[in-house]
C-alpha cells in the first residue's frame, strides 16, 4: 500500500517536470533558433530540447520557485562558474555560453529527475517500496543538484584545455624565435605560424585570435597581454610579459630573451608530460590490482574448498 503511495507521489513529481519541461519547449518555440545554429551537438547531446533550458531562464520561473535568501547566496557561486566559462569561451562569448551552460544544466537535470522518477513508479507498483521511495529521492536530488555536478564538469574542461596549451605552446615558441632570429617581425612571424598551421585545438585558436585582433587595429601589446589572460598558464603569461617588455623598449635582444623563454616552455612540457605518466600509471594500478586479487582468488579457492571438504 505504501509502495502505491510512494508510485503515486513519483507520478505526480514526474508529470509536473514534463509538463514545465515541454511547456517551455512549445512556448520557447523558434525564438531562439539563431542560437542553435552556434551550438554543437557532440558537446550537448541534448541540444533539441536547449530551447525549454534558454525560455525557462529568461521567463524567470526559476526565481519565484527559488527563494531570494537562496538566490542571493547562488550570486557568488555563479559569478565563479562565469569565470571559468570565460577561460573556456573568451570574454566575448561568456554571455552566450553561459546562457548555452545554464540551459543544458536544466534539461539535463529535468531529463534525469523523469527517468529516476518513471522507476520510483515501477518499483512502486511492483511493491518494492525501499526501491521506489529511494529513486524518488533521486530524481529530487538530481533535478536539484545535478546542475552543481555540471559546474564542477567544467573544472575538466579547463584542466584539459591548459594541458593541451602546455603541451603545443614550446613548439610555437621555437617556430617564433626562428622566424624572428630570421628577420621578421614578432606580429608577422606570429601571424605565419598561425595560418601555416592547420591544427586545431584550444592553442592555435588562441594564436589566430590574438593574430586576427592585431590584424584589426589592436595595439600588439594589448593583444599579446590578453593572450596570456585568456591561457591563465604562468609561463605563458612570462612569456607574454618579456615580450611586451621588449616590444616597449625596443631593444635588439629578444631572440636571446625568446630562446630563454623556449628553454623554460620545453621545461613546463616536461614537468606536463611527467605528470601525465604518473597519472597514466596510476589509473593503472586498479585494473592490475583486480587482476592479482583474480590471480589469487583463482589460486587459494581449490585449496580453500579441498580444506573445508575434509571436515
């Protein structure tokens, strides 16, 4: 009876969240079509059902549902997730990714809240009431806090991003220190390697921006500066420093000055791929310790049950 109960209750949570999900959708309707056009669907699987996310933030449902001494709180805790969607985007893509962010982390929350829910009613009308009772609470959590895991995603991301930069920047500055050695110039030989170089990836998007922004009246200073804000990697930003340094003054010593800063980039490769090995051999470790345990299981049983038939 209670297991009933407890069905009937998930029910009711889940057609609420599929009532306000595809309510949203239908009201959202094609008002924000030109957003979909600049998202890609292998990052958001669910990108379909991402205009409910964008109309349920904009009609401010959220806020009467959330409690102002709440949301007042959430304040601080948002602006850091802005500030790592800056370091993913660029400054002037936050606004749109963070309104991209902000409606994936509703839908995904809403679409895993159904799910865990439509269990809780089987389970309950099965009779298993502990089952039932544990995936409604599931589906709760999940609607509200699921949206926190996504956030704490973006801390991978990030990682990911700066490791890839780690790893291609050496190789840039060698390419520029020969260029420059060569005779040209620190904005013509950047702008070289950007185009030459059909790579893709978080650092070569970096160096054809900052080329693009220079190529567009941007004072060079000022765009190598925010090429080393928009990296957030400390060799890079001395890299950055000693370059803009040199651009000021003028001098005639910034090959010296760009072999010494490859030298430490190729030092920061080195500590970045010594890192990644010993990840690699931990992540190692589980796999050979289930082996070994296996090993022994499959060793010690026949004497185990050979010693236990005896008595």
């Amino acid at each position: 009876m209670i297991g009933m109960a407890v069905a009937v209750l998930a029910a009711v949570w889940c057609g609420a969240i599929l009532i306000l999900l595809f309510g949203c959708k239908n009201k959202a309707g094609d008002y924000y079509s030109e957003y979909m056009d600049y998202i890609d669907k292998k990052e958001y699987s669910l990108k379909d059902m991402l205009p409910a996310g964008f109309y349920f933030a904009d009609s401010g449902i959220k806020n009467k549902i959330i409690p102002k001494i709440v949301s007042r709180k959430l304040y601080k805790y948002n602006n850091s997730v802005t500030v790592k969607i800056t370091e993913l985007y660029g400054l002037e893509y936050t606004e749109f990714y963070m309104q991209v962010h902000n409606a994936n982390k509703y839908v995904l929350s809403s679409v895993a809240a159904i799910v865990f829910a439509l269990l809780a009613v089987v389970m309950g009308t099965g009779g298993d009431m502990t089952n039932s009772c544990l995936f409604l609470l599931i589906s709760i959590a999940s609607m509200f806090g699921l949206g926190f895991l996504l956030d704490k995603s973006l801390d991978g991301k990030i990682e990911k991003r700066r490791t890839e930069i780690r790893l291609e920047f050496p190789e840039f500055v060698n390419k520029l220190t020969l260029l420059v050695d060569a005779g040209m110039t620190i904005s013509k030989a950047w702008e070289k390697i950007s185009t030459d170089n059909k790579k893709s990836g978080p650092m070569y998007d970096e160096l054809r921006r900052t080329s693009a922004q220079i190529s567009a009246g941007k004072p060079e200073s000022v765009a190598y500066e925010d090429f080393g804000k928009r990296c957030k990697i400390k060799e890079i930003m001395k890299f950055v420093s000693v370059i803009v340094l040199n651009l000021k003054k003028g001098g005639s010593e910034v090959v010296p000055t760009l072999r010494l800063q490859g030298n430490e980039c190729w030092e920061m490769r080195k500590a970045e791929v010594k890192r990644l090995g010993e990840e690699a051999s931990s992540k190692i470790m589980l796999p050979l310790m289930m082996m070994f345990i296996g090993i022994i299981i499959v060793v010690a049983l026949p004497a185990i049950l050979s010693f236990s038939s005896g008595f």
